[in-house]
C-alpha cells in the first residue's frame, strides 16, 4: 500500500520535471530575445528613428525618407505607406517622439491579429496542419515542435505528408527519433493517404498531438493548391473539430517575399497562424508586424537556432519591448 503511494508520488515528480523542463525549453528570456532581434532592431527602429527624430517638423522630404527605411526594413509597402500618411494628416507628433508612435502603431497591428497562444486542448488529439515553401525549415520546425510537446507530457505523432520532395520522408523520420516520437511514413504515396492512416493511428492509440508535414513546391502553384485541398479535406472528414492550427513556417530571411507566401497558402487552405523560423541574425523580422497587418495573421512560433530546443513561443509585449528598448 505505502508502495503504492510512492510509486505515484515519483509519477507526479516524473510530470512535474517534465512539464517544467518544457516550460524551459519554450520560454525566452527578455535578454536572449532582444540578442535575437538586434539586426532587426537596428534596420526597423533605429535607423529610422536616428534619421528622423533630431528633425524639428515632419515634413514631405522626412516623411518619404521614413517611408523607404520602412519598405527597406520589410513592413511592406502598403504598410510603411499607411504610417506616413497617417504622420502627414496630424501635427500632435513630432519627431522627437517618432519612437512611441511606431512602439504603440505597432502593438495595435499586433493585437488586432489574434491571440499568440498556440491553440491546444487538454484530453482530446490536437493536429497541427503545417505548410510552407520547400526551404523555410518546416521539417525542423515539427521536429523541434515534438520535442516540446514530448518535454510537457504529450503523447506525439508525425504525419510525414511531404511525400514528393526528394528524401523528405528520411529527413522527418530522423528528426522524429531524435525527438523521440513516433511518425507514420508511406514513401511515394499520395499524401492525403498518409494522412489519412495518421489520423486513424491518432484516433485509434489516443495522441494527444499530430504534426503534419506538407509539401511545399512553388513550381505548380495548381498542384500544390490541390494536394493541399486533398489533406484539408480528409482532416475535416476525419477530425473536423480537431484541427487546432494550420500554421504557416516562413523563413525571417525572406522579408517581403513572406507576404506572397502567405497569400498562396492563405488561398489555399484557411490559415490560423505564422511560425517564424531563422529570426537569430535575421534583419527582417518586420515581416512579423507585415503578415499581423495584412493577414491578421499572428505569429506564435519563433526559431532561434538550429538546436532542437530553439523553438520558442512567440510574445508580442516582449518583442515590442525587445525591439524599442534602449540600448
């Protein structure tokens, strides 16, 4: 009897070591995320705010300035256009308080794009339906995203969905054994099948997660959008109200190019949020407040380096603060 009870209360440790190692892995400390950010920093607040605010009025000629260090900076141009002309209709701010403006611009796009909480639901499967561009590191992104899941107690399964992309099944399934979870792989088969026997392992043996790769060739757009209709749609057969996240990876170092990224994928299946991968040493992560404003996207995942445990939730304060922090 009293063994039992010991043998419990090392269980509850187990969970409570568990859950407090992936507590560690997916927080970021204020310091590392602001290290992260710096290039970004520099090219999105910096520069524009040390060319501006010494200026006594705004004026057409500062104003244009302003608009090109933005564009440059990758808010895009519909974006960076909106903000100065919102400058050029008011005389309250002044360019001394440049900094405040673009910090408060900014969190009002961030908020107006949704909740960067991952959506997860406790005692039932949770699929995630990822997609991107071939190269913007989705298969690490999954692998780092199991990882995380596996530290916090879950039990986590693969769908290896990618079935056209040269070795990308091998690639998954290594990844998936270093993260420790399993993955159902069906090389060279149509990859609405894969998925399919997927859901079922899930539904059958009781996952809480489902991770499912995609392929993410830009060569026909057509055949892209129609494998992806494919997968949705045995989803929506299989687990309609089990969908949690179709999420998005894009590479930081793609800037603007993220935005047509993000209207291919948007048309083709109904996307709920953005994972940012190789955000360390990237200049472009104003690509983040970019996707916020035109897709009312938000961003919830960031990587910040190749390990397996650089995937971080995403914090909107906390990159406003980062970002407009003083040095």
């Amino acid at each position: 009897m009293f063994n039992f009870f010991k043998k419990n209360d090392s269980n509850n440790e187990q969970i409570e070591q568990k859950q407090e190692s992936s507590k560690s892995f997916w927080n970021f400390s204020f310091e590392g995320l602001k290290k992260t950010i710096s290039n970004t920093t520099q090219n999105l607040v910096n520069d524009v705010v040390a060319s501006i605010e010494e200026e006594e009025e705004f004026d057409d000629f500062i104003l244009d300035d302003m608009e090109d260090l933005l564009i440059k900076a990758d808010l895009g141009v519909g974006l960076a256009s909106s903000i100065t002309d919102k400058l050029r209709k008011q005389t309250k701010v002044k360019p001394s308080q440049i900094k405040q403006f673009l910090k408060e611009e900014f969190s009002a796009i961030l908020s107006t794009a949704g909740s960067s909480d991952l959506n997860i639901s406790d005692n039932e499967l949770n699929i995630f339906f990822i997609t991107g561009v071939n190269g913007a590191g989705k298969t690490t992104l999954i692998a780092k995203l199991a990882n995380n899941f596996r530290l916090s107690g879950k039990k986590v399964l693969v769908a290896a969905g990618d079935t056209f992309r040269a070795a990308a099944e091998e690639q998954l399934d290594i990844w998936a054994q270093r993260a420790q979870v399993d993955i159902v792989r069906k090389d060279g088969i149509d990859s609405a099948a894969v998925v399919y026997d997927a859901i079922k392992k899930a539904q059958n043996e009781n996952y809480d997660i489902l991770l499912i790769d995609t392929a993410g060739r830009l060569q026909n757009k057509r055949n892209l959008m129609e494998e992806l209709n494919k997968v949705k749609a045995v989803i929506d057969k299989l687990a309609p109200n089990c969908l949690k996240e179709s999420m998005l990876v894009l590479d930081a170092n793609t800037g603007q190019n993220g935005l047509s990224q993000a209207k291919l994928f948007s048309e083709a299946v109904n996307l709920t949020s953005v994972a940012l991968t190789k955000l360390d040493g990237s200049a472009k992560g104003g690509i983040i407040i970019a996707i916020a404003k035109e897709f009312q996207l938000p961003v919830k995942l960031i990587g910040v380096g190749e390990k397996i445990d650089d995937l971080k939730l995403f914090n909107p304060n906390d990159f406003l603060n980062a970002l407009f922090e003083k040095k």
